[in-house]
C-alpha cells in the first residue's frame, strides 16, 4: 500500500493545469496555432558547399522565394543569406487538410576561406535556387608544373677553396 501525503490546501486540478501547459508549449515549439492562421516554423533552406580548383559554390534551396526578397552579404569573411518565405493568405476561407511546407524568416552564415577573392562574389537565381560564385584568389589556385624529360639539370656548385691550415701546439 502507498502512502500519499494529504495535502489540504492543494488545488485539485494543479496536475491537470499543469499538464495542459506543457503540452501548449510543445505544440507552440512545433509551430502550430489556432485553426485560423498558418503555422509559424521557421524555414531553414537546404544548402551544398563544394568547391574546385577555381572556386567555392553555395547553393541554397528557396523555391518560393522572390528575388527582391533575398538579400547576401559578405563582411568581414563572413557570408550571410537571409529571405522570407511569406504564407500567401487568401480571402476566401480554405479548408486546409495538411500544411507540410515551412514558412518564415532565415539566415544562414557562412565562415568564408581566406583563399577566396572578397571582391569577385557573384550570385545568380534561377529555378528556386540561389547559387553564390566566390572565385579563388590566384594565389589560391594550384599550380601546373612541368615535367621535364632526361637527367635533371644540376646547378653550378662553387668550387671550395682549401681550409686554412691550424698549426696545433
């Protein structure tokens, strides 16, 4: 048998309450809200950094996302990329069964290499997806070097002149 500690001045739906706050707060860390509006998660676009022997590419995934709407900066070595992917409300009143696409504001920063030319960024949109150019500075760049055929060629050694003799006593 438990023994429970009787508790007289103990609201009788203090458990209850409080269960019901914590489960508010999980559905408000998961972005849900009343009926009405749309979900409010934050949208964090997918992103592929590679680079060749020319330059470092970002690519970001922001279909939906109009042009005017981003804005990338590059200060200090740092890449910043921020836009808005906005809920387009109608009018009419919609019988929403799903809403699986994230809306919302992002930034994402990126450190960039001392070896890229901050002067020569370029970024191009097309299709849903913002591409950004950070060329190499030319010392950066590898370097071909020829191979040359036949006995290596042996740079002239001057001759050694004779040590001065110590006479030893």
């Amino acid at each position: 048998m438990t023994i429970t500690r009787f508790a007289p001045a103990r609201r009788p739906f203090a458990e209850a309450t409080l269960l019901q706050h914590r489960l508010n707060s999980i559905f408000d860390e998961l972005g849900w809200q009343p009926e009405t509006d749309a979900p409010k998660s934050s949208f964090v676009p997918a992103v592929d950094v590679y680079e060749d022997a020319q330059k470092v590419l970002v690519k970001l995934e922001v279909p939906g996302i109009k042009q005017e709407d981003l804005d990338v900066r590059l200060e200090n070595q740092i890449l910043t990329v921020k836009g808005e992917r906005k809920f387009e409300n109608e009018e009419k009143k919609q019988n929403f069964h799903r809403i699986e696409r994230s809306y919302g504001s992002f930034t994402r920063t990126f450190t960039v290499p001392q070896t890229v030319e901050t002067e020569s960024v370029k970024a191009n949109y097309d299709a849903g997806v913002l591409t950004i150019s950070l060329a190499k500075k030319a010392e950066a760049k590898p370097k071909q070097i020829a191979i040359e055929a036949g006995p290596p060629a042996v740079a002239a050694v001057p001759a050694a002149t004779p040590a001065a003799e110590v006479e030893v006593k």
